[in-house]
C-alpha cells in the first residue's frame, strides 16, 4: 500500500525533475490519505506554480498556512506568486510574514529585496541582501543582486568588490536574480 509519505517523496522527485504535472496526482492521493499535512499542501502548491497554475497554488499555500500558520516557506511561496503578478502590496506582505515566521531565510530575504528593487527602494533592497548573505555568505543570487543594488546606488567600489567575489564562481554574474 502506498503512504502519503511514500507518494510525497515521489512527487518530490518528479517536481525537481521538472515533471510537475506528473507530481500534482500524487500529491492530491497523498492528501486523500492525510489532509491535514501542511506539508502535502505546499507541495502540492510548488508543483502547481511550476505548471504557472498560480490561483491553485495560492489556494494550497494557503490551506498550508491554514492547517499551519508558522510554515514560512507557504508564505514565501506566495509572495513569489504575487511578485510574479505585480501585485507588490500583497508580495511585501507574504514575505514580512513569511521572515516573522523564519526571520533566518536568505531566500525570503533575497525575494524582499528583490521586491523592493522592482520598487526603487536601493536601500532597502541593499539591507534585505545583505541580510541574505548575512545567513548564507555565498549566496549567489543575492550577491548579484546586491552588486547591482549597489551600482543602482552609486557605491561603485562595493559592486566592484562584489563583482571580484562572483569572478570567482567563473559564472555569468550579469544577470539580476
């Protein structure tokens, strides 16, 4: 017999395989077996925002949240969502609590800024990144994002100094995360 475990892990899998459709009857059969797992519902919300299915995944980050209101990775998630719709008020929003929730995510922190660059908020911008780094010191995307911050700013010798440490990932370092 299959548990809701079992077939989780499976739609784990085929979502990070990018098979997201293949993952989304999987995840609803586990529910049917738990339908109270948080986590059942966010996955279930990750796979359908791949398939670009957004209102269904909003609804089953918010049933996660609803069943669990501390899981900051629903709240996240959701603010994606609704950057990716510019709906900024709402982004800003999921993301503050998202961060109340795990104040230590550099993802979370990352996206904020993000959010508050799109907005020509540079400060801010600049103070979320660092704080992403703060919990993870090498984190890609937010060092990109933090050098263009700074360029945006006219802190020229930060972006440089940024830009010598993704010299040397040896990657494209030029495109904003």
């Amino acid at each position: 017999m299959e548990t809701a475990a079992y077939l989780n892990d499976s739609g784990i899998a085929l979502t990070e395989a990018n098979r997201p459709y293949e993952a989304i009857p999987l995840f609803r059969k586990a529910l049917g077996i738990e339908p109270e797992n948080p986590l059942l519902w966010l996955n279930l919300g990750i796979a359908q925002q791949k398939t670009g299915e957004y209102q269904e995944a909003l609804e089953s980050y918010q049933r996660a949240i609803y069943i669990d209101d501390n899981l900051a990775e629903s709240w996240g998630a959701m603010g994606l969502i609704y950057y990716e719709l510019d709906r900024f008020d709402f982004a800003e929003e999921c993301y503050t609590n998202a961060l109340n929730r795990d104040p230590n995510s550099p993802k979370i922190w990352n996206n904020l800024g993000v959010l508050n660059f799109s907005r020509g908020s540079f400060e801010d911008a600049r103070y979320c990144f660092e704080e992403a780094l703060t919990y993870l010191p090498m984190y890609h995307d937010a060092l990109v994002n933090l050098r263009d911050t700074c360029r945006e700013l006219s802190d020229f010798r930060a972006a440089a100094e940024f830009e010598r440490i993704l010299q040397g990932y040896g990657s494209d370092s030029t495109k904003h995360q």
